[in-house]
C-alpha cells in the first residue's frame, strides 16, 4: 500500500471478484458437471481473461455475443439447441459478495465511485437488470469499450480521465495483486480484496466515511 496521507474523494470498484463473486470460476464447475468435461484449465483458457481466447476476445469487445457462443459451443462439442445456456449459467454464476451493496450504498452518499472492470456488455446488462448495481455508481469503465483489458497500463490511464481528483485522492479496489500494482504504478492507492470484512478494516485505514 502506497503511504497515504491526504483525503480521499474517488473510489474505485472491481466487479467480478470485489462487488460480485469471480462467477467465472464457478461457472466453470458448472460447466465441467453438465456437460462432463474434465479439465478446469481447458475451461478457464476459453472464459478467462489471459489467454487470448474467446473469452479474452469478448471482453475486449473483439467479437460479439453470438460469436462467441458458437465458437464455445463447437469447441466444448455441446449440442447448439444448448448453446443459449452457456451465457445465462456464465452471467449467473455472479452473486454480490456480502455486505457489498450495503458498503457501497453508505459510501456513496460521501465519494465518487466509478465501476473500473474488464467485462462484457451483455454481462454488465444482465447484471444490472438482476441487481441494478450500476445505480450505486457515477461513473463506469469496462474494458468492452476500450478494447483493453488490465493487463494493459493504457486501461488505467483511461480510468483516470474518469475519477476527476487527482490519482493520490483516489483509491481502487481489485482482488488480483498485478492490478493494484498496475493502479499504485500511476500514483493511485489501492487495496486488494479478500472479502468484505477486510475491505472495512482496510477502508478505515483511509479514513473513509462509512458506519457498516
């Protein structure tokens, strides 16, 4: 954590892993019972965020929805009356972690926040029409929209045209370690996740208003 001795006025919220739960990985379990696949790995390079595969490329915004459901459909060989399953278990394997909307909630009413997350549109839309979480949130950067992800600086660059203080009033929220290092690069604070309960110990190490 970087030294910090000034006042806060953004804050800054990872989705998949802070707000809601990492649903890819459970997704994956999912998946490998359905559908009786058998190596987590060969899943995780498909749905995850590093390997340039499909689900790389849709976060990106570098193909569309249907796209990548075929493309996941021919490969995992399930059958394509089921392809339409593969999006609603993916986007349903999200689930607020505890406590989270209510912290949100009371920072609110003190800080900016902004969303600041390497996601999928139809994803973010699904999300919020079952949890509206976006109306917690001034501002929001997804990756989809910059065709970057945040294995690359340019992102975080893009999310300071967005906390509209300087970086060292502003704090990021991420549970991966390069991605708070990648923020505390460009002069932000930040805290990594372990759950909610840590969160609030970590917050008040910044003297963040909040009575959760």
């Amino acid at each position: 954590m970087n030294q910090f001795n000034g006042t806060i006025k953004t804050i800054v919220f990872d989705l998949g892993g802070v707000f809601f739960s990492r649903g890819t990985y459970l997704a994956i379990i999912k998946f490998m019972d359905l559908f009786n696949i058998d190596s987590f790995m060969r899943l995780y390079e498909i749905f995850g965020d590093r390997f340039e595969k499909e689900g790389y490329l849709l976060r990106k915004g570098l193909i569309n929805i249907e796209e990548f459901q075929e493309r996941v459909g021919k490969k995992l060989k399930i059958p394509k009356e089921e392809h339409h399953h593969i999006i609603k278990i993916w986007f349903g394997s999200y689930l607020p972690h505890y406590k989270i909307e209510d912290l949100v909630k009371e920072l609110k009413m003190h800080y900016r926040l902004i969303v600041f997350s390497g996601n999928i549109k139809e994803r973010v839309e699904f999300l919020q029409e079952r949890y509206g979480f976006l109306d917690n949130f001034d501002d929001w950067v997804f990756s989809y929209e910059y065709h970057k992800n945040k294995n690359d600086l340019d992102f975080y660059k893009e999310l300071l045209n967005h906390i509209k203080c300087k970086p060292s009033e502003a704090l990021l929220i991420d549970d991966e370690q390069k991605n708070v290092e990648m923020a505390e690069s460009l002069k932000l604070n930040a805290i990594q996740y372990y759950y909610t309960e840590h969160l609030v110990e970590q917050l008040r190490k910044y003297n963040i208003k909040f009575k959760l």
